[in-house]
C-alpha cells in the first residue's frame, strides 16, 4: 500500500462507524502503527518491585525489540536494548533474574549496568569502548511506575503525566508491590483488541461479573471512562453525593479527558462502585491494606488511562495495571499486573484467587471476544458498521488513531 | 504478478500436458482463482438432513468466509454471512447446533432467521433496521442438496442443474439422510487435488479397493467419467447391453459431457459396476435399502460431476458425495457425505464401516498422493509433463480452468 | 529489492565489521544466495559406505529440492532430482532405502536407476522416452566422499578439489564408514550460522569442552583455520617441532588458504592437538584403528574446508564432516557425520557416545549461540559490529560471499 492509498483510506472513514478492514489487517499499516503509534508513546511497562535489588532486570518484548529492564548498584534503573554491540546476540536469554555485569554469551563482551563496556578482548588498537555503549531506550520512572519511549526524539515525559498525575499520586503505587502478574495473549489486531477496552456496550451481555461490582447506570455512562456514554442524570447524582462526600474526607476527585487533538489519548476519572461495594471483588469487601493516601475507605475506583497502551483501574486496596502490546498483525499479548501496598502480606492481607477475580475472568472472556470479532472482520463481507450510543470511547480513540496516522504520512 | 504475466503464462500452457508450477504454487494466482472460479459456482455444501429441525445450523467455511447454513420455523433454509453487522464478529461460534435467534456473542444484537434484525440496543435515532440485515448469501436446495453461490450476481440455477438433473433425481437424494461425514485435509493446490480426480491412470497402481469393485476396462475408458480414456470395444458392448436391461426396468441410463466451452464444467453418466458388485462395497452385496425410483438392483453406477468442486457418485443403495474446498494455495480440504434412504437404520440396514470402505481408503491414499505430488511440482526442475490418453478428463478441466481464469482477466 | 540496491549495499559493507541486516534476514537475499552461491558449490552430502548395496539410495533434500543419491547395478552412484517427468511427483518418500526400479507411486511409471524411463503404461504414439529421463544432478566422488553441484555448468570438479586433495587423501576416508550421522536444525540464517564456524573468538567463553583438547595458543592463532587469528609466536614453535616429527614419520603436513579471490573458499592444515591429546575425545587417547596412511599416531589434527557449506575435521582415528544446510532465510541444518576405518567395531574398537563428544556437545552449543545471535539482529537497533583480532576467517567469508553476490548482480 502507498502512502497515497492510505491517506484515501483515512479520508473514506465514516463518522460513528467502526473502521475499515485494512486497519485490522493490512501488514504495512500494522508496520506504520508499530513504527509512529506505539513506539512514540510513554508505556507502563513494569513496577520498580518486580526488580527491587541489585542486578534485578526483566526483559520487555515487542515485535523484535527486547529491552532489558535492569537495576544498577546505585538503584537507578536502566533500560538497554538486548542486543551485544559486537555481533548482535541477545545477551539476556531469560524473561527475568538477575545480573551484576552484562556478560555477552557468546563471545563475553561485557557491559556495566549503565550499558558502557568493560571489556572487550582481543580488539584491535584502534577500538574506542566508548563508541559501542549498548544502545539506551528512554525511560521514566513516576510513582514506582517504569515508563519506557522507543522513539528517538521522546515527547516530554513530565507534560504527558502531567494531567492524570493526581489521580495516579493518590493511590501510593510507589509504596506498592506486584501481587500476580498474567499475560494474555489474544489472536487480533491491536486496534480490534483496543475497540473492546474503549467501550462498555459488550459489559452486559458478556461481562457478568463486571456488572456484579459495578453500579448499571455507570456502565452505560461512564463503563469505558467519562463522556463515552449517554449521560446518566441518575448517576450524575449518585456521582454529585459521593464527590460531596470524598471531598470531605479529603481524597481525590474529578475527571480528566482530552478536549483537543494532541500527542496524546489520555483519560482518568474517579467515580464510585455500585451500592455497597468497597472494592472490585466478589464481595465487595476490602480485602487489602488501605493503599496511598486513602485514610478510610470511599468505595471509589479510580480510571486511568495513560495512552492506548495502558489503562491503570484502582480501588482503595488494590489496583489492577494493563499493557497492550502489540505482537503482529493480528496478535495482542493483554498484560495484567495486580499492585497492592507493599506492606500487605498474602494469605493474611490479600487472596491472589480474590483480587485477579474479576478482571481475570473478565480479560479471558474478553480475548475470546476479540478472536471472534477478529474472524468476522476478515471476511470479504465485514464492512464498518454503525456504533451504538454506549461506544463513543471506540469512537474518540479511532479519530485520534486516524489522525496520528495522517500526520505521519504526511 | 501482473494480469499480462498470468494471460501469457495462459497462452504459454501446452497441449496435453499438466499446467507450469506457477498455477499450483503462486499465491495471486490462487486469490483469483478463489474469487474468480470458486466464488462463481454453485457449491453442493450439505444435506438438508444435516439441519431437520428449526433452528438447526451448520457453518461453511472457505478462506477467511464463514457462511451459516440454517432452517427457519417454517422450514426454510438460508444461507448467511456468519459477520454482525454491528462490528464484525462472527455469530455462530461451533460448527454446527441449535438458534432459534442468532445473537450476536460481542454485543447481543439478535437477527431472526431470515437475517433481519430482530434488536440491537442503544442506537441513535436515526438507525435503521432494514439497512442492517445480515448479509445473505446464493442458496438453492436441489433433491435435498444444499448449494451456495458466492457470486453476487450468481448464473442462473436452473441453467446450470439441468443437464445433470434426470442422472440426480432418479436417486431420489430428498428422500436421504446423512450416514456419514468425513473431512480430508490435504496438502496440495486445489487444482492438483483435482487433477487426481479427474483421471483414472492412477487407479491401477494405486487403489486397488477401487479396482476391485470396477471393470479393468470401465477404468481404462470412464474411470474419469465419459469420454477421458481411451475407447474400449469391450466396454461399450458391456454397457450397450447392460443399457438395455437397465431400459426395460424403466430405470435411467445415458451421458451427458460438455460439448462446447462455458460457464460450467458438468458430466454425467451411468454404467454397469464390475461383474457381479450390486453396490460400491468390499464384497458387492446389498448394504442399505434401495433409493429413490429404483425398484431393484440394476448394479448401475451413477456418476455427476456439477462442478470441478462437486462429484456425486452413486450406486443404488447408497451415494457418495464430494465437495472439494480449497483453503489456500497449498491447502485443500476434501469433505464426503455418505447418503443413505432416509428410513435404512444403521446396523440393521447398513453398516457404516462396510459403506465408506472403498472411498475411505480411496481417499486416504490420493490424499498421500497429492501431498507428494505438491513437493515435486514445487522443485525448479519440475515441467509439465506429457499425459497420457487416459488423462483427457484432466486435460479437460485444465482448459476449462485456463478459458475461465482468461476470460476473468480480459 | 532491486538488484541496484543490493548493489549499493554491497558497497556499504564496512572492513572488519559484521554485514548489515537485510542479509541476514532477507528473503529476497536469501533466494539470490541459494541460487547463486550454494547452488554452485560442490557441497559433500554424504559418504558411500551410506549406500554400499544395489539399490541402495537416501535423499539430499534442500530448500524445495529433494535429490535421489542411488548406487546402480554396477556400483556406480547416480544423482536424480526426485521429481517425476510426468506429473511432478516425488518418486522416493522415505528418506533412504533400497530400490531397484524407481517407480513414481503416482502413475507407475518407472525409471532405472540410471535414470532412464524403464516404462510409462498407455502413452500417445508419439512419445518419446529418451526425451523423459529423470533429471540428473552433478556428481563426483573423492575418497568416498559424494558431492554434488546444482548448477547448470558446474566448475571443474578436479580444479575444486586439488589444493586440498593431499590433505584428504591421507585419511583414507574411501576405506572408512560412517559411525554416526546427527542433523542439528538451527534458528539461524546461513550466513549467520557460518559465522559462527568461522571464528574461534567465542571458543574460550562458550566451548569448555573443545579448549580441554585444543592448546589455548592454537585456539587464539588457529582456531578457525589458518590466518584467522593473530599469529602465536609460542604456537609457531610448537607446529615447527611438530612438523619436523611428523615429517619423519612420512606424514603429510603443511597449510593451504587462498590467497586471491576465486570461486572457492577453500582452506587446510594439520596442527597438533594440545600436549598429550593423540585424538579429539574427552581424556584424549585413541578410541578407533588408525586411518588411512597413518601408521602410527602423530597427534595431528587436520581441518579441510572444501566450500563454505563443508568442513572435515579429521584425527588418526575418526573424521568428523560437516555440512551446513541452508533451510529457509531463518534456518539452517547443520548435518554431522563421524566416519571410522571400516574395519573398525562399535563396542569393540570405538564407542560412539565417546567419539562424538566434542562435537556433539559444541555443535548444539553453538545452535543455542546463533539462535540468540539471530534474535539480535532482527533488531532495528542491530548495526554491524567491529570484529575482533580474532575473526579474521569470518572477515574472509564475508569479502568472498559479497563478491560472489556481487558478481551475479553484475
């Protein structure tokens, strides 16, 4: 596909309609996707606990990119690419573990954690360590949150956290540890597995255990964020009394959500669990130490989404941390990460089997949704078709994805 | 490869002799081949036994289509695009079952039967029903056999079932049910799946089974149907003769093959099975009750091709019916239906084992041979090579096929 | 891509630096190596004593090539492309055997062993059998060691294999038998895979095994065959001794390399083994009967490399040949095969586990190191790295492969 063709292609997009098949499966837009969508977002990659000492590293894997994750002496985290300047090999071949030098397997160049050469045998005289340092990717580190940036040039860091940064601060994800951590890998596209997180029209009819914590009139309102739903007036009012209340107590409220065009698709929003909810688990009842700067419980849930990539959806207890990655053309690995605070013991504070509940069995029923929707939209007859008044989320996030993708090509 | 590449590659193919590499083993050309050969014939599918009752349903699936096949409360068939309307997914998730709504698994939209859209939730105002049908496809039910066209605008039914329809109707197929069903894949293009069909010179050295149950000089002149061998003095005197007897018992005999080039491919004929064989089993006894208008044994054997992807073969108790789906360029299923009376019992009537012998392990073995034929034709050194005089059947279809797919590109 | 971008890339290639990534991961690329570079080597594939009986046969198979090594009637060994003349099926299924007719399992036609058609059943009157003969496949045998060449107009076999003739010669390999053959399927280009033979930098951190039987001096100087390394003063010594000794004893000696460009990539030497070794085995004592011309032990080491695609590595008293199968863009084989004198009995004269050790050990670490090196350079962040004092032989493998493809651009 030209350039040309695939501007024509954006044009043709029809206003509250789904998009055409050539975004879900055309290979060279999944190229251009991977190349100026993904890789010039800030993206929630992992949590400062799942490396806490020395040497502690994981590897973060997209397409054929792999980036090693690693702490140094100093406690400053660092991230390389997993890629030997010499003759190219991997030179950490496991996901996690840990590594006091960057030792090349096969022929034992080695690197300090900060990605300068130790040592190089055998090298001519000329040989300048400092010119093959391993390649650096930008990373950022808010609220024990690592962020990672595969472009060149990033945007800056501190105007895109900038918004959802309240929301994020309150709940002490700094002083969190990860509870569980689970990967699910999907057979779409990654606009097709994003479609299903933008909007909560499916929450009913296949989401049963979301629609058990959550109140039916925020689903329809506020389901995939604020202002993707018809307006509630009966739960605007809910809304109104719990702000009320929450302020008093001297905790978070409000909501964020983009009102121009910008490098950034970005989301948040606190609002509060149906009637008699503490927290998003079977029961309702807390089941973990009070996170952040939660002083008593307010029965909120607070949504954030960062970029496409990651949405951040926490209670008072608990919160659950998503990353899309994008895989291949009709491949999406779906990562959860539970956090809870770092003092909260298992078996005595916190379930595993109770707190990934909800959105375990809900991202399972989700990958299987996706699959279908992916079949059905390769045939010949899948044309887009209209969105209903509960999916202005897919809408908003289509029209920003569609105008990314036009400035690139221009 | 561009359109003027694949005309003179048509102009290039010799006389009696098999295709170049290129139309077994080029991606493009399979795509047109899809869409243009496959995509615009009627397609026998199943047998209006498969689904009795309403609601019942089966899936056809060729490349990336899944097509519902599906009776209604009245008793209707018809034949849907399994793709909501809403955002694509497929509806039908298992191969065959029970709807008497089909709900859409994403969103619940319900369409009725007929494809018409019985509700969707939530949808702005200005949303119109009858503008979102399910995309019906060509159907039409011939003595219970179930046909589907891709095209949209499809040839006439009528036009095509006709040369064949005496040869069919005599077998009385409405009055039938399914016995058994078996699915073959095999790993070779369509059209060298095909050209194993559609000549006998390999039944000597290959199926013995067959061998057994036919005359040595039926498979010499009409192992491939009427007019692709060689003729046979001795053969015509046996079906002359065995014409007459059949005549008197008031039972059908004749041929019927293309006499000029068009938009088909079809042949008939009936002939006498070897001497002594009634029906098309190891022993040639009798296995299940006499079909249709047949009042006794007349140990005739009846053969309809109505496309290159459909073969009827018939024997007076029982048929067996082949439907050949090309899944991608390497890759073509090959799927046969057993067909009994609708009233023979299993196991009093008939034993399934006994039923399927010859064209089970018939099957299998062309199966192993297509696959080796594929790997050779995909080495450099492979050129057509010169066939035989018992190979005209397949020399046939190949200037069909090469008519078909020149015409497409004019 | 173009032949004049490739053209330019070739160009680009930096001295003492690995090459870029299009060629190793390139389809395109690839296609042109097979065709041009190992398609026009003579590539040992397997030794006589593999077939030692009338009919016996086994396959070489390559990319979509299968070719049929078969020994005749009267000892003489064939080569045929397994590909039918008249339909393209491949004749031999099993990977070795015994026939004494070749008959396609398609249509019976039937070939000797010669290749010429021996019968086709029912043919017009025209045909004309001479014309139909199995393709043949360039052949040639030296000291039982079979090679072929798939090129049209194969380069002199006797020009090909004299600088290296005396080293092989002393072996007496047309008197051994193969002990053992392995195939180990590697993750890796071809390129990539050769690189890795063609170095002996990585022996020290990644080969514990093969530096307990070679001298640190040698590995460093001569690991990967003459001039590869930086020359070892102390080594230089020791091989000056060695020879004198090993002179007496009427022994062959001495070194080959190429010294200007030409269609081969040939190499040889003998060496010592390191102090107190007599044989490449873990406590370095004799394991089989002497070989050959050796009447005696002389610790000597001998490595021939006749083409990119082979390497013979040869004690007193077992041989151990490579041959490197390039599969696809991302895989290659590497096929081993240990030969004994052919007097010599397992159990009794030699242990198999015992004799491939070394190489068995160091070849499956060597398919874990190229498998990572392969991950690596998939990277977008890959760039070609500065090679070592120690790569020089990888350096010299990299001029010739970029002045072939060079010259079958031009």
């Amino acid at each position: 596909m030209k350039k040309a063709e695939i501007k024509n292609l954006i044009r043709k997009q029809k206003i509250d309609h789904t998009l055409d098949q050539e975004f879900y499966v055309n290979d060279e837009i999944f190229d251009l996707d991977i190349k100026n969508i993904f890789s010039k977002q800030w993206v929630f990659v992992g949590h400062v606990s799942r490396i806490p000492n020395f040497g502690d590293y994981f590897l973060f894997n997209i397409g054929n990119e792999s980036i090693i994750i690693i702490r140094d002496r100093n406690n400053k985290i660092h991230a390389h690419y997993n890629v030997c300047r010499h003759r190219g090999s991997h030179i950490c071949l496991e996901k996690e573990g840990n590594k006091k030098l960057l030792v090349c397997p096969y022929h034992a160049w080695s690197y300090n954690l900060d990605g300068s050469i130790q040592s190089a045998r055998m090298m001519s005289a000329d040989f300048d360590k400092d010119e093959w340092k391993l390649n650096g990717c930008n990373l950022q580190i808010f609220e024990g949150l690592i962020f990672i940036n595969l472009a060149e040039e990033p945007n800056s860091f501190e105007e895109f956290i900038s918004p959802t940064k309240k929301f994020i601060e309150f709940h002490g994800l700094s002083n969190a540890k990860i509870a569980h951590r689970q990967i699910y890998p999907t057979n779409g596209n990654w606009k097709l597995t994003l479609d299903n997180f933008h909007e909560c029209y499916h929450c009913q009819p296949s989401h049963p255990e979301y629609c058990s914590v959550h109140d039916p009139e925020y689903i329809i309102a506020y389901g995939a964020g604020n202002n993707t739903g018809p307006e509630s007036e009966k739960f605007n009012k809910i809304l109104l009394d719990w702000n009320k209340k929450v302020e008093d107590m001297g905790h978070v409220v409000g909501e964020y959500s983009e009102t121009e065009f910008n490098n950034y698709s970005r989301s948040a929003e606190r609002t509060p669990l149906k009637e008699g909810k503490y927290t998003e688990t079977k029961n309702g009842k807390p089941i973990a130490k009070l996170m952040g700067k939660f002083k008593e419980y307010d029965r909120g849930y607070t949504s954030v989404g960062t970029s496409p990539f990651n949405s951040l959806l926490m209670c008072n207890d608990f919160a659950t941390l998503f990353t899309f990655i994008p895989k291949s053309t009709l491949k999406t690995d779906v990562e959860l990460m539970w956090l809870v605070h770092k003092d909260a013991e298992e078996g005595l504070d916190y379930n595993v089997d109770e707190m990934i509940w909800m959105w375990d069995v809900t991202t399972i029923a989700d990958k299987r949704i996706i699959e279908n929707n992916q079949k059905g939209v390769l045939s010949n007859k899948y044309k887009p078709g209209p969105l209903s008044q509960m999916e202005k989320g897919l809408e908003k996030f289509k029209n920003w994805y569609l105008k990314q993708l036009d400035l690139v090509l221009s």
